[in-house]
C-alpha cells in the first residue's frame, strides 16, 4: 500500500527476529511494528525535532534539531543476535558518523572512534554475526571503501586502484 512519511524513502530494512518490524530510511529514521499499519519516528529522537525546513529549490526536506540540521539517515543494520541493537549510518558528502542503539532506538550514541576512520558517507553495515556479542564486528561500506571495526581497532580498507565510486555492495556470512 501507500504510504507518505513527508520525505522520500531511500531503503527499507527488516527486523531478523520480527516480521513485523520494519525500517524505513529517509533524511531521518522511522520504524513500524505492525507491518507497516503505523510508522513512528525514532532518529532522530522525536523530542529533539523542532520542525522541517526546505533548504534548497527542490525542496528537499531536512529535519531540524535543537542541534542543528540533523543529517540524513543513509543505511541500516540490526544486530542479528538482538534486534534491539541497531547501527545508522547518518551523514552527508563531507562528514559521516555511526550511531548505535541498545534500546531499540530510545536512546542513540556515537560509535566511539568511529569519525576519523569514516570518510564518505555510509552506504551499508553489516554485521559478523559470529563475533562476540559484548564487541561485534562491523562492515561499514563508504563511497569507496570498506572499513571494520573488529576488536574495538578501526581499520579502512582502500578499494582497488581503478575504483572510485562503488555503485552497489551487499555481504553475507557463512552460517
């Protein structure tokens, strides 16, 4: 069916453990639990948005913040061992960060260290869902490379030297 969130859609995600849950990724984050009946706002929080504001002659749409222009939400990965734990990708062309959730999205936070090894803006995560728990192992995939975060140390790894702009990526992991 239809929907309209005010703004345009750029992906969808899936709970693993919940058919039921789906997420919808736009200039912000929003999350339904009954397939899609109702859609509610969960990044930015919804008690820090003071409005939306159309910036340029497209009218694109931007959510504002009590921090400033909240960037847009450009992937998605929940973590396969507790849906509960949820990594964004939030950014533009010239900076990007990673947030996480513990909670389902009440609360969000930075991943520590995560701004200087990330370049470009984030197009996917994956996450190893073999590596421990308490310390997962995270793909983050940029314009052009792919950088990890395996046992707290950041590493990017450069594309091949004829790549500059990557169009697609997907990943998996063996069972």
């Amino acid at each position: 069916r239809m929907f309209s969130l005010r703004v345009p859609v750029t992906f969808f995600a899936f709970d693993p453990s919940d058919p039921k849950v789906i997420y919808a990724g736009a200039s912000s984050l929003w999350r339904t639990t009954d397939t899609g009946r109702t859609w509610s706002l969960i990044f930015p929080t919804p008690a820090s948005v003071n409005g939306m504001i159309f910036p340029d002659d497209h009218a694109s749409p931007e959510v504002e913040t009590g921090g400033g222009r909240a960037g847009p939400v450009t992937a998605l990965a929940v973590d396969p061992g507790n849906s509960q734990i949820i990594y964004i990708g939030v950014g533009r062309q010239e900076a990007a960060s990673l947030f996480t959730t513990a909670d389902g999205g009440e609360r969000w936070t930075a991943v520590q260290n995560a701004a200087q090894a990330l370049s470009t803006p984030i197009r996917k995560i994956y996450v190893d869902p073999k590596s421990p728990h308490d310390d997962r192992t995270i793909y983050v995939v940029g314009r052009n490379s792919v950088t990890v975060r395996k046992a707290g140390q950041w590493q990017q790894n450069s594309p091949p030297p004829s790549v500059t702009d990557f169009r697609d990526a997907s990943g998996g992991f063996r069972s």
